[in-house]
C-alpha cells in the first residue's frame, strides 16, 4: 500500500510540474540549450543546381576548400533525395511550371527520401562530401522535406495511410499541388525518424534545416531530435518557421523572416520587429537565421537578383549588419562573389563565378572573409547580449552594442543612400576600428556616415 501511495504521489508531482510549466507564460520559460558549432557559426547555403556547372556532389566538393578559406563554418545543402519525375503539371507548383524549365524533378518534390538522387551522385558521394567537409572543419547540414511528397513517391502503394486521403480515398494534397504526409499515421512518423536517424548514423551529417516545419506537427520534430542526439548528442536543428514554441525543445534556430529584416532599409522598423520576436518567446530562444537571399528568393529573381536591385554598397552594409547582430549570418552560394546570374530551382542555371574574377567579385569575396574573421575572432559577436542604442536618426540608421564579459562591440550602419549625421546615445569613448567604411567620430557619440557607411568597433 505504501509503495502504492509512493507510486501516487510521484504521478501527482509530475503532473503539477507540467501543468505549472504549461501555465507559465513562453516568455518565462527557459529555450533549450544549442551547440555552439551552429549558434557560432556561419552558414552557407549550396543550391547544387546552381553552385557548380555539373550540378553534383563531387563538383560541390571539390569547391569546400574554396569554402573554408571563405571562412564559413556549416554548408547547408539544398535537397538531393530523390526527386519526383510525374510528368503530369497537375501535380506541379505554379512556381515550377512559370519557371520555363519543363522539368519534373522539384527537389522539393519527393520520391525516395532514403537514396541521393542520381542526378546528384550516389550515396556514396554523399558520404564522401560530408567527409571532406569534415576533413576542412566544415559541418553539413541537410535540407529535410516532410510536408508533402511526390505522386509517385515510393511508399504511396504499399502504405497508403502515409499521405491524406479525403473519405472516399483519393489522395489529398498539400500547398504547391504535393500529396500532403499523414502525420495521424504513427508508421508515418516512423518512417521518417528512421529517416533522420539514418542520414546521422550512416552519413554523419551534423544537423538538418527543416522545410515549412511549422505546418508540421511540433510534436514530431521534439521526438525527431530527442531521437538524433541519442546517436549524435550535437545534432544541430534549423527550422524554416517561425513558431514560438519551436526553441523551447526541437529546434536551435528559426528562420528570421519579417520586411524590416529583409530590406534593412528603416532602423527604427528593425528594432520594434527584433523586439517583438524576443519579447514573444523563451528566454534565449529568440535566435535566427540572418539572412537578405536564399534559394527561394533566388529562383523568384529570375534575371532581377538582389545584387541588382541593391547595388554593392547596400549588400555591403546589409551584410553588416547580418554579421554584427545577433542570431546566424546565412549566405546563399554565390553571394560572396557578387553573382547576378539567373538561379533556378527547377534547372540548371550555375552561378557566374566568372564574377569573382572582377574587381567587384574579390573585392566581395575579401569583405566577407573579413566579416567571418571578426565574427570568429570577437566573442561579444556570437555570444554577447545585445542592447539597442537610441539616437537622433531612428530611421536611417540602425546601431546596437553587443556585450560579452566586459568587452562591447558597438556596430552603428547608415541605411540609407545619403550621408548622415547621428549622435548616438551610449557610444561615447574610444573605440577600436574593427570594420569601417564612410565612418568618422570624434569620440563623443557624434558620427557621420558616408551613404551605406558603418562603423563597428570595440572597447
């Protein structure tokens, strides 16, 4: 009766902690701890169809040296399962079939999560990819797609209850015309932990960014971890969301969506934006993926890319300020050459690297080495708390100083296209120059900035 009672009352207290923790407000609750190879790092995003002419693994890799010397610390690689080849346009995105490329193959599309697509290699090339990468201390993270799947993806026949299906069977699609994953199936779910699990144990691939994971249950990507981190206790997760409660358990980062943060054009917009974001989820969880391309809007460019529409000096700056505030500075492949060519998802269209040949594509190539190298080299960049600074040019200028164990790293950048001058509350005293362009100050919170100038420095 005693062991009984004992049994009882352990049950009791389990369940008032949980429903205490249920009760307190997100905010209040603590964000999970993350390995610092991802919260310190740099990712690069390699869309294989678009980072080398051959469009294969073995192409890819032989460009990681390039990579490391670059100075990014984690290759994020586009998906390169087995894509879906129905030719029938009823089950393609509108985006793929505006694209003009008349290919099937979306690799956002599955047939075979399990195997490389050939059009990519073989699984041994992936292996041998993550390998090098490992050789040059390079981390690799894979690109998981589980909301949807192809029409003839190679599961549907014998197991019929992995995709919806309406009452009277037939199949019920996604978003973008995919049959939707039954995630109400536990074999289902089965299935595609077994899934994560083997491309850790087998390959060794060190984490995974994580396709429209809000519209997946949040459930399945807390057992998917808890899952990885007993085979790799490091096992680093992205998630291409936003939901709140994604940091408390699953996930590392969250993608850092939002204008403000896409044009970088309003300081005072960006400030109540990252505000917002900390104030809404667990303490330390409001950590982002920084980014101003990616291979999404890329594809949707088409010949207009960013590096166009922007122009050098504003990609400069905006690259800035990805590198100096808080969260993951994300590149897409070619951006640190300047590349304006047309990238497609749906085809082959390589990046230009003929651009890094030009004064314009070293030029770049040398300024983002110099941001890994700072972001490497000043703790305060990866690991400090960042507080915002109040001036008298809220919006044409963004500053903030990054603290970490008495050292401060101050880093004010003019947004717009015209000289200004701003007094900046709290930047009084010396600074050490670590990165300046257009910038001068005399030492007593007065700056003025050249058009896209910025000034970053350390005390």
């Amino acid at each position: 009766m005693k062991r009984e009672l004992g049994w009882l009352a352990g049950v009791l207290v389990v369940t008032a902690a949980t429903l205490a923790v249920a009760q307190t407000p997100l905010n209040q609750q603590q964000a999970r701890p993350s390995p610092a190879w991802l919260t310190g790092g740099v990712i690069y995003q390699i869309q294989p169809r678009a980072f080398t002419p051959e469009g294969t693994l073995k192409a890819a890799q032989a460009r990681l040296p390039r990579l490391a010397e670059l100075g990014v610390t984690i290759a994020y690689l586009c998906p390169i399962f087995v894509s879906d080849d129905d030719m029938d346009q009823a089950f393609w995105s509108p985006r793929q079939k505006k694209s003009g490329m008349n290919n099937p193959r979306n690799p956002y599309r599955m047939k075979d999560f399990y195997h490389v697509d050939p059009e990519y290699g073989t699984d041994q090339d992936l292996k041998d990819f993550v390998a090098a990468a490992h050789a040059l201390k390079l981390r690799v993270m894979l690109d998981m797609v589980y909301l949807h799947c192809g029409p003839k993806a190679v599961f549907i026949e014998s197991n019929p209850d992995f995709v919806k299906r309406s009452d009277d069977g037939k199949i019920k699609n996604a978003g973008w015309s995919f049959p939707g994953l039954n995630f109400a199936s536990p074999a289902l779910r089965e299935y595609l932990w077994k899934n994560m699990e083997m491309w850790v144990r087998d390959f060794d691939v060190d984490g995974f960014r994580c396709d429209v994971a809000d519209q997946i249950p949040l459930d399945f990507w807390v057992e998917g971890r808890a899952r990885l981190e007993r085979i790799k206790p490091d096992v680093g997760m992205l998630a291409e969301g936003m939901r709140k409660e994604d940091q408390l358990k699953a996930f590392d980062l969250d993608y850092g969506w939002g204008r403000a943060f896409s044009q970088l054009e309003d300081g005072a917009a960006i400030r109540k934006l990252w505000t917002t974001r900390r104030d809404e989820r667990p303490r330390g969880g409001a950590k982002f993926a920084r980014f101003i391309d990616n291979h999404d809007i890329a594809n949707d460019d088409y010949n207009n890319r960013l590096e166009k529409r922007w122009g050098t000096a504003r990609v400069d700056a905006a690259l800035v300020w990805l590198f100096t505030m808080d969260g993951v500075p994300f590149l897409y492949n070619g951006q640190e050459v300047a590349d304006t060519a047309r990238h497609s998802i749906f085809g082959r269209a390589p990046i230009d690297w003929a651009s890094g040949e030009t004064e314009t594509g070293k030029a770049r190539f040398a300024f983002v080495q110099s941001l890994c190298a700072l972001r490497k080299s000043e703790p305060a960049l990866t690991q400090g708390d960042l507080v915002w600074l109040d001036h008298d040019q809220p919006k044409a200028v963004s500053a903030f100083v990054r603290t970490v164990d008495g050292a401060r790293v101050v880093s004010i950048i003019n947004l717009t296209g015209e000289p200004v001058k701003v007094n900046v509350k709290g930047a009084e005293g010396a600074w050490k120059p670590l990165l300046s362009k257009g910038a001068v100050t005399d030492g007593a919170c007065n700056f003025e900035l050249a058009g896209r100038g910025y000034f970053v420095g350390k005390q």
